[in-house]
C-alpha cells in the first residue's frame, strides 16, 4: 500500500474514533504538522500514518480542552462579578 493509501486510511481510522469528518483545512494544517514533527523525531516516513491519526485525534482532544477550560474561565468570571455586585 503506498503512502497517500497509508494516509488516507489514517484519516478514515481518525475520523471514525471522533465520531465527524475532519474538514480538508485542518486536516491539511495537521498533516503538516505530522510531517514536521516525523522530521523532529527522526522517525522514517513509514511512521506517519500512525502519527498522522494520533495527531488528529489529539488536535481534537486538546480543541475540546481548551473549549471546556474557556467556559469554565467564563463562568467563574460571571460568578465573581455577580458576587461583587450582589
């Protein structure tokens, strides 16, 4: 199987634990990232699809983090204001 086959299949394996299709912007943004980070690590190209589809579901993971800590921060914001008004 070659390489893009390799991908692909790393997309399709990601996309089916996150439960959505990854839009081809991210995806692209990711890949890149995957690829510098193949070069970081010194690990050969036959890696990538492994650290193509763990990096995508960890981009996702880490969205959902920083979308939760956002809301929590904005919560905690409200309270402290309604506590000093009230």
């Amino acid at each position: 199987m070659s390489l893009e086959e390799r991908l692909k299949q790393a997309r399709i394996y990601a996309e089916e634990k996150l439960g959505f299709k990854v839009p081809e912007d991210e995806y692209q943004s990711i890949l890149a990232y995957a690829v510098r980070k193949l070069d970081y690590i010194k690990k050969d190209e036959d890696y990538l699809p492994l650290l193509l589809e763990t990096e995508i579901t960890d981009f996702y993971i880490r969205q959902y983090i920083n979308m939760k800590s956002m809301l929590i921060m904005t919560q905690r914001e409200n309270s402290e204001m309604m506590t000093v008004r009230g």
